[in-house]
C-alpha cells in the first residue's frame, strides 16, 4: 500500500507540474515577447521585400505571425502566434492553428502576413469568434528578393496573404484552412 501511495503521489506531481507548465510563463510568449517578434517580422520582411511596405500602407490592418510550426506524419497540424496590428499599434494577440490528414510527412516553420486590404474585411476578422482562412485570402508571392508579385486581382482582394521565410523539409505553406482565434498572452 505504501508503494502505490508513493507511485500514486509520483505520478500525480508529474501530472501536476506538466500542465502547470503549460499555463506558466517559462516558454510561453508573453504580450511583450509576441509585440518585439512581430516588430522583427515586420521589419525583416520590409528589407527582403521593399513591395510590402505598400500593401501595408494601404492595408486597414495587419495580422502578423512571426513564427508558425508545421509538421505531418500522416496527420499534420500547425500552431503559431501574433499580432493584428492596425497603423503602427497592437491592437489584439491572435493563434493560428490548422489540423491535416493524408500522406504527408516533414516538418516546417514560416511566417506570414495578412493584410486586410478594406476596413469591412478587417472588421469581419475581428468581430469573428474564430476566422478561417480560405478561398477568400489572396496570396502574394515573391519571385526574388526584390519584387512581390501582386497583380491586378490581388490588388483587389480583401485579404493578402505574404508567406515568407520559409524552412524545414515541408514544402508550400498554404493557409487555407487556418483558424485564428483571439487570444490573451
């Protein structure tokens, strides 16, 4: 009896210091840890690709995730957290999460930008209890360091995705299907 009472005690402290790992803030980005990731984002971003600085003067917000995991082995699923910034202000902290199934096996990591090119299409992200990226999100891709391609149809969208920095032995980030829910850091 004493042994399953130390067991029982053993494990349960284990339990017990797992989760509360999960809650604390060891790891875990703080409001001002997500505010200077997105500042770096964003200014990397703006040197590799000079086009970006006018999609964002345009833009009526923007929802910026410095870092966003990806790995499959059969099933998949990402995780990432950021910013929606409107002008040069923080204004909510967001996670993007996604879940796949199928044959797929890697790993990797990239960030992104959305820029909520009209006011409505910022507010309906906003007033949104968990937004879904989908058909809706136009992408903007680089051909080179210098240029971003975003044509007419683009320039038109609602919402432009910028996927960028991308690493890992997964290739074609893709953000359809990604839910961003707003959170409290």
């Amino acid at each position: 009896m004493k042994n399953l009472s130390r067991r029982s005690f053993a494990l349960g402290t284990l339990a017990a210091s797992t989760l509360a790992a999960c809650g604390n803030g060891i790891g875990s980005p703080g409001a001002a840890t997500i505010d200077a990731r997105v500042d770096s984002t964003l200014n990397g971003m703006f040197n590799a690709f000079p086009g970006t600085q006018d999609l964002a003067s345009k833009a009526a917000g923007a929802l910026v995730m410095p870092l966003v995991t990806e790995v499959g082995l059969g099933l998949g699923g990402s995780f990432g957290r950021g910013a929606l910034r409107v002008g040069s202000s923080t204004v909510d902290y967001y996670s993007a999460t996604s879940g796949s199934a199928g044959l797929q096996i890697g790993a990797q990591q990239f960030s992104h930008v959305l820029f909520f090119m009209t006011p409505e299409a910022l507010l309906d992200f906003r007033q949104s209890p968990g937004w879904a990226a989908g058909a809706d999100v136009e992408y903007a891709f680089s051909n080179n360091s210098e240029m971003l391609r975003a044509e007419t149809t683009t320039s038109l969208s609602p919402v432009i995705a910028v996927v960028f920095g991308q690493t890992g032995l997964r290739l074609g980030a893709t953000l359809e299907g990604t839910k961003y829910t707003r959170i409290i850091p």
